[in-house]
C-alpha cells in the first residue's frame, strides 16, 4: 500500500517563502526586491496599456467563447511567437523547418523541451547530461530532474568581476562530452543579470557547433531587456543562421506583463535539409502527443490577447512602446542605485550594477549582509544577494543604498 506516512515535508520554495515573509512584515519602510515581476513607480503591478487594449476588443468579440484550444495551442499566436524571435521572413520559418506549441508560459515550455528530449534525445547513446549555468533559474534543475535527465552545471558568473566568466564556460562545454544539451539564457539572464556580448555569443556559437552540443535557448525576457526585440533575440536568431538544430522555451509573462495568465510557446527548429520539413513534422507530431497526455490542450485567454497584439500593427507598436517603458525605467533604476553607492563611496566596485541587463542584478552582497538587510531595515531579498530591479523605485532607491551602505561597511 502507499505510505503516506513516510512521504518527507518538503522545504518550501525559498522565493514564495521570501514573498510571505515580505508580506508579513508591517514597517512602512519595507522593499520587495525578491519577487521577479515588474512593477511602475509606484510599486504597483503593471497591467500595460497594450494589454488593457486587447482585453477590451476580447471581451468586446461577440464571437469569443471558452472553447478548447488545440492541442498545440492558438495559431495565430504560435506563428506570430516564432516570427518574434526567429524574425519574420527567418529561413527556418519559410522552409516549414520549425514547429511551435503553445505551452504553460516558460516553466511549461522548459518542461515540454525536458520532456521532449528526455524521450528522443540520443535514446540510444550515453550521453544526455544538461548542462545549466551556474547559477541558473533554480527551478531549471527541477524540471530536467524530473523527466530524468543528468545536470551537470558550466561556470557562469565571475566573483571578482561580477560579470561573465568567459573562460570558465568555455572550458567545462569545451570538456563536456560531445553532444551535451545546453541550456542558455537568450538575454537577461536569470539570476546574474549578466550576458555574453554579441561577439562572445559568436564565440559560443563556434564552440557548441564543434562539439555538436545541442542548444536549448530559455527567453523570458524578449524586449524586456532592452528594450528592442530584435537586439533580445540576437543570440537565438545567430545559432539558428549558423544552422543548429535547437530548441527554445518562450515566455510571455513578463514582456506582456501576463505572469498568472500562463502564456508561453515551445519551438523546435531543424537544421536546413532536404529533409528538414519532414523531420519537424514529425517532431511537431511528438509534441502533440505529449501535450496531449500532460495538459491536453493550453489556456486560451492570455493567448488570445498576446495574439490580438502581435497580429495588429498598431497594437504591436504601441506594445513595443510598452516595453521600453518597462526596459527604459529598470535601466534608470541602475544608474540611480550606482550613482548613490558611488556617491555614498560605498566600498567596492559597483559599476556591475549598470553592466547587467534585464529585471535582475546579482549584487555581490553575502548571505549575512542579506539577512541583515531583511532584519534591521526590512529589505527583502533571495540569500544569493540577487535583486530585482523592478522592486526599485523613485521613493525607494536612495533608501536601498544607505541601507546597502551600511551592511556593506
Ligand atoms: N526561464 C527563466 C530564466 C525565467 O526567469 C522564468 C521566470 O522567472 C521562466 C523561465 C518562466 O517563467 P513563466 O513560467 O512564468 O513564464
């Protein structure tokens, strides 16, 4: 019979459990720099005029009802998401060699791709290690762990410079056996906020191939980062016209501002041959079936408004408009923080504050500095000293680095 008994607690998430705490805490002074969502100025959650748009015509569509969706989702968001980061007239669209389902955001598209190959990579031969950043999204080691595939991890952030290390991360793919998986963050990385530059990417790309590592792109922060979609998709788009076969998890929560609605896609991009066509059908085919047996069929709202805005010129401008005032204020937010350490001659370096993209920043604070932040001025965030800098804003930020100030000295 099942021993229900012996079933061990298991520790709870760290991040939820940072975000009760925060919650708990009743001192008007109290920042939430944990959570990785974005908000405006005000602290509060922002639902992007864009978004606001689309919902009104959705909810305006005499036609609209809560069918279900295919199994691989809506197509006119599916077809729109590929072009989003393969580009429009991309070859691998045009030549049918990419198949896309729509998936329960990134953690759903992650976990479609782990399943995915844990079923057909190399089922033959030895080796199907993953290989992830160190650190990496923590949630990323769960979802490979749970389909049964190996984690190995490639060094990612450099203590001393708190920037990328370059030479680590070549070294341990270079080593790995051929044929590795590799998991990389398209932009914005989660959690260091450090990114390989255009001609280190290059660099990857050169290696992967020698290796015949196969990439798996994670992007959950696509016009988010910087502001323009295209430059967030640079890396993606550069393997796909070296030829790679890979595979990408998308995420549309945070660059739509849709976290709870669920919105995601998975593609498979073939190599270009004169069988690559058939190939993707197959895959896309795979896909099916396991979508089926896992969530039969994906949510339709957020969907519907992500497609309603990529589908329509006006809107998809207006929501680029969007994206830079998210990307515009974050990267505002650096400068402001850094200038006030600077300014404060806070010991150390803190021009990585600046040097990294997207929502967060590894600060280099330690475990106790954080805790000490949490305790004596009600500043929350993860024990690896990583922020997010949406949690920053015009009222908080000079507060935060006194606050910093005086842990640090
Ligand atoms: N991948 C990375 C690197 C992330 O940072 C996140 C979100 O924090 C995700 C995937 C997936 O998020 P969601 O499932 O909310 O789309």
């Amino acid at each position: 019979s099942f021993p229900a008994e012996a079933v061990p607690q298991a520790p709870e998430d760290p991040l939820f459990g940072l975000m009760r705490a925060y919650k708990a805490d009743s001192s008007p002074d109290k920042v939430d720099l944990g959570i990785g969502a974005y908000r405006d100025d005000t602290a509060k959650p922002w639902v992007l005029p864009v978004v606001k748009k689309a919902d009104e015509i959705l909810r305006n569509d005499p036609e609209a009802n809560h069918e279900y969706l295919p199994i691989a989702g809506l197509a006119a968001l599916t077809s729109k998401a590929a072009e989003l980061l393969l580009g429009k007239s991309a070859p691998a669209i045009t030549e049918k060699r990419s198949a896309s389902v729509q998936t329960i955001s990134g953690t759903g598209a992650v976990h479609l791709g782990a399943l995915f190959l844990a079923r057909f990579y190399k089922t033959q031969g030895v080796n199907r290690t993953v290989y992830v950043s160190n650190p990496t999204w923590a949630n990323h080691h769960q979802i490979f762990t749970n389909v049964g595939l190996p984690i190995a991890t490639y060094p990612y952030f450099s203590k001393e410079t708190k920037g990328l290390d370059f030479e680590g991360m070549k070294s341990t793919l270079e080593q790995a056996p051929d044929g590795s998986i590799v998991l990389l963050h398209a932009c914005a990385h989660n959690p260091t906020g450090v990114d390989p530059t255009p001609e280190q990417w290059r660099e990857l790309a050169a290696l992967l191939k020698a290796k015949k590592h196969f990439p798996f792109f994670d992007t959950a922060y696509q016009g988010f980062a910087s502001g323009d979609l295209d430059r967030d998709a640079g890396a993606i788009r550069l393997f796909v016209e070296q030829g790679f076969e890979l595979v990408i998890a998308q995420s549309f929560a945070k660059n739509f501002g849709l976290y709870g609605q669920r919105a995601g896609c998975f593609h498979y991009v073939a190599s270009p041959a004169a069988d690559a066509a058939e190939t993707t059908t197959r895959v896309a085919s795979q896909l099916a079936i396991l979508q089926r047996s896992e969530i039969s069929n994906p949510p339709i709202y957020g969907a519907r408004i992500a497609s309603i805005v990529l589908n329509d010129p006006a809107l998809f401008a207006e929501w680029q408009e969007n994206l830079r005032t998210m990307s515009g204020r974050i990267i505002d937010m650096r400068k402001k923080l850094r200038a006030k350490l600077e300014e404060l001659q806070t010991p150390g370096q803190w021009n990585h504050i600046t040097d990294q993209i997207g929502m967060f920043s590894f600060t280099g604070l330690s475990e106790p500095q954080v805790l000490k932040l949490r305790s004596d001025y009600h500043i929350y965030m993860t024990k690896n000293g990583r922020i997010s800098m949406a949690g920053l804003n015009s009222r908080n930020v000079d507060y935060v680095a006194a606050a910093v100030d005086k842990v640090v000295r």
